[in-house]
C-alpha cells in the first residue's frame, strides 16, 4: 500500500504531519504516546517533536508505558537538531512548565544519557526542594540519584554527602526498602551503583580517603 500511494517525500512527510496532529488530540493516553512523536520523527519535524517531548502529560505516561522509547527519541532528536535533553530540563525548572514529578523523570532520562554534571546538580536542586515540601520519600531519591551522578565523574565529597542525606531521610521515614528506590539506569547495577544507602557511604568514604 505504501509503495503504491506513498509516491513522493513530500507527500509521506505531509501525510506523517497529519497524523501526528491527529494523535496529538487523542483521547487514549496510550495511543497518545506510542503514535505522536512516532510520526513526528517519520516527518523529521524536529520543533514538533521537541514540543512533544517536553509535554508533561506525555512525559509522566510515556515514563510508565514505554520509557525506552523516551529515551530514543531524546537520542535521535540530539543526533539530528539543535535541541537538547539539558536545555528541555532547564527551561521545564525555570518556567516551572511542569510538576517536579516530571522533572524528575527528565532529569533522570538525563542521567542515563550520560549528562552526569548537569543531572548531579538537578537532582540536588530536587532533593532541596522535595525536603522543603516535606516530601521524604522523593527527597531521598533525589538525594541518590545525586550520589549515583556525582559518583559518575568522581566528585566523592559531593557523592558522599548525598548519600548520607539520602540515608538520613530514608531512616526518618523508617523504611529500610525505601533506600532502594532511586529511578533506575538503563544498565543494571555496576561495582559502584545499587546496595543500601549505609554501603554505598562505606565504600564512597573509603575511595574518597
């Protein structure tokens, strides 16, 4: 059928554009999030698909349904435009134009893409605000995340101190399992990622001196 209506570029990338302003106002969440930005990317329509990227709806469900393809789109767009993972979550924190819930899955996207810096100093930010809040529970995921990314570049001191808060606000909400419930990577757990908050200050204090 594609070979035999589908005769020109043109034509594919208008027809690509229509879809994905039909699937932009469907009323499926799923759908929403498996067909918009597909047919965004078909039609290299790269200022669309950044605009769908950065949409908060679609950000909390795709995190849930299909978090590998997020993080492929955010590969892909980077490849081939100007737009970037890091100045997406900069404007979302600046302009408040989503939940922190959101930002922190952005943030987390981030660290898995190896923007280590950058996330480090988001997910203290996170931490600050979620402990401001009296939010415990993400308070402490943020204060991990942070140690996993200051961990990543080598930044001890900093690793150190996140994982000690971390494990200061998971003994404050009285849930050992709670330690463990940092966003995970795309990879699993390495010599210098995953175990209890008390393990990994351990073995952060003794590469640190």
């Amino acid at each position: 059928v594609q070979r035999r209506y589908i005769v020109t570029p043109k034509y594919r990338h208008e027809l690509h554009l229509q879809l994905a302003g039909y699937f932009a106002r469907a009323t499926s969440a799923v759908r929403r999030v498996e067909e918009w930005p597909w047919q965004l990317l078909q039609a290299r329509y790269w200022d669309g698909l950044y605009s769908a990227l950065t949409d908060p709806q679609l950000v909390d469900v795709a995190w849930d349904v299909r978090p590998q393809d997020i993080s492929f789109y955010w590969r892909t767009i980077e490849a081939n435009s100007r737009f970037r993972l890091t100045r997406a979550v900069t404007e979302m924190l600046a302009n408040r134009a989503a939940s922190m819930g959101v930002c922190f899955t952005m943030v987390t996207i981030m660290m898995n893409h190896g923007e280590h810096r950058v996330a480090a100093g988001v997910f203290a930010q996170l931490a600050d605000y979620f402990e401001r809040i009296a939010d415990p529970r993400n308070a402490q995921a943020a204060h991990g995340n942070a140690g996993i990314s200051y961990l990543e570049f080598d930044a001890y001191e900093a690793a150190l101190k996140h994982f000690k808060d971390q494990e200061r606000v998971a003994r404050r909400i009285a849930s050992s399992s709670s330690c463990t419930r940092c966003k995970p990577l795309d990879r699993p757990p390495g010599p210098r990622e995953g175990g209890t908050c008390v393990s990994r200050t351990r073995r952060v204090a003794r590469a640190s001196g």
